[in-house]
C-alpha cells in the first residue's frame, strides 16, 4: 500500500521522543510521503528543518489564523524567505478560525489574503484552516472564506496562472456537502482525517460519499484526531491507513486504490513526484 499523510504536526514536541520510531512506523505502513504545516514563522522553520533532513518529509510554511495576533511587519518577508527552500511545496496553515476567537476576524482575513497573494508569487498552493464557531456546520466562518477564495482563484483563471489548476486543500474539513461541492467547483481539493470513523460523525461520512476520490486527500493532522481504532490515542502518520480503509468502504472500493489515488492527489497538488 503505497500511503500519503497530507497534514501532520510532526515537529510538535509530542514527538521529540521517539520521532524516528514514528517515520520508521510509517515506512513500514506504505507511507511514501508526509507534509508537515507551518503555524508561525518558529513552526514553519522547524518544519523546513524536518523536511530538510528527512527525505519522505515535506513542509509547508504559514500563519495559522488563530496565531493571527503575532502577525508582524517583518512575517511576510520571512515566509517569502522560506518558499524558495525545494522542500517548501505548500503555504499552510493558512486560513480562518472563528471557533477559538484569538484574534479579530477581520485581522484574520488580512493575513489570509497577504498569504494568498504570496502563494501567487511563490507557485505554491494553499493549505487552508477552516473552523466554524460553535458547532455550525456551515455558517460566518465558510461563507468568509469561500468569498475571498472565490476571487482569489477568480483571479488565477483570469491571469491564466497554472496555480488556478492546483490551488490548494480544504485541510480535515468539517463542513456540509454544498460547501464541499462550492470548494470542489473552486479547484480545491478536500482534506479527510479521523473523525471520518467516528461513531457519530455520519454527516463526515455522507460528505465522503458525495466526493469524487480524485479530490480527496487523506491527512492525520497527528498528533490530533487519531481514528478508530486508535482514538484516545497521540495521533501518527502510520494511523493515515485507518482513514484509507473508511474511505474504501464508503466508496465500496479497496484501500489499497484508495490509497494509491489519494497519493496521486497528493503529487498532483504538492508536485513532489513519486515515492522514496
């Protein structure tokens, strides 16, 4: 089974102990590649580092909205610093967060969009965070971000930029099928994680349902939301297998497809090539 964790917070200090034994883990699961997000400019460098001495390992580097309120002058050029690193395939994680509340939506929203247009100028696509407030499936939080979205890969399509085929991924999404579809019609592929094998996450499972296979791709987001049979458990990139085989059994189609179509997902929006 050849496996891709599109979304894991392997630098986290979760892992400072025994981090070689988790990639050993998931060699041994078919993993052939994982990406690890930026939160801030600390985080981003830390996952540059990681993906620099670890060949399956790639970074993303970002400022994740929740972080919004360190946002400084001098963030932007150190990110754009950081996007010219081969390891960097990605800005994230990037995006809005009205769940938590740490920083003004409106403050949010500009650091999302100095993001996205640095995305443009670098070539990478976007990882995107999205929670809603409360428990809203779709609500102020979706409808902000799908709008400043929309024009920003209205913008790519009508600059003729290659970006407008691969703008990035609605990381471990939580919102309802007509969001999905609305992000689908956007170009974005949609990011699936643990939850999806919950007991009562069924309206997860009918989102699943509804999506084609070739705009999923399969995330961790370790050390968080690991699935059944592992919930309750630190979250690790080999558990990604767990989330493949629900997938597989939604879609009435075997893992090991599952896993090497989600893979090519993967390539195909990070352009990382094959395995290692």
């Amino acid at each position: 089974m050849s496996l891709t964790d599109t979304h894991c917070h392997l630098d986290f200090e979760k892992f400072d102990a025994d981090r070689h034994e988790v990639l050993e883990r998931a060699r041994a699961a078919g993993l052939t590649r994982i990406l690890v997000p930026g939160l801030d400019i600390p985080s981003s460098l830390r996952a540059v580092n990681l993906a620099e001495s670890v060949p399956m390992v790639y970074a993303a580097v970002g400022f994740h909205p929740t972080d919004a309120l360190k946002w400084r002058e001098d963030s932007l050029p150190a990110l754009e610093e950081l996007t010219g690193n081969p390891k960097v395939v990605a800005m994230g994680e990037i995006g809005l967060d009205y769940y938590w509340d740490t920083a003004p939506h409106d403050l949010q929203q500009r650091v999302l969009v100095e993001q996205l247009n640095l995305a443009v100028r670098a070539q990478l696509p976007v990882v995107i965070h999205l929670r809603e407030a409360g428990d809203a499936e779709e609500g102020e939080c979706i409808r902000d971000l799908l709008k400043i979205l929309e024009k920003w890969t209205t913008r790519l399509r009508v600059e003729s930029n290659p970006l407008a085929q691969r703008p990035g991924v609605l990381h471990s999404f939580s919102g309802n099928c007509r969001s999905a579809e609305k992000a689908i019609d956007l170009g974005f592929y949609i990011g699936i994680t643990g939850p999806v094998t919950y007991k009562n996450a069924e309206m997860k499972r009918q989102v699943v349902s509804m999506l084609p296979i070739d705009k999923i791709l399969i995330e961790t987001d370790a050390p968080f939301l690991a699935p059944v049979p592992r919930r309750g458990r630190r979250n690790e990139p080999a558990f990604v297998a767990h989330i493949a085989d629900k997938i597989g059994e939604i879609h009435n189609t075997d893992p090991q497809e599952v896993a090497r179509l989600t893979s090519a997902n993967a390539a195909r929006l990070f352009c990382w090539g094959g395995g290692v």
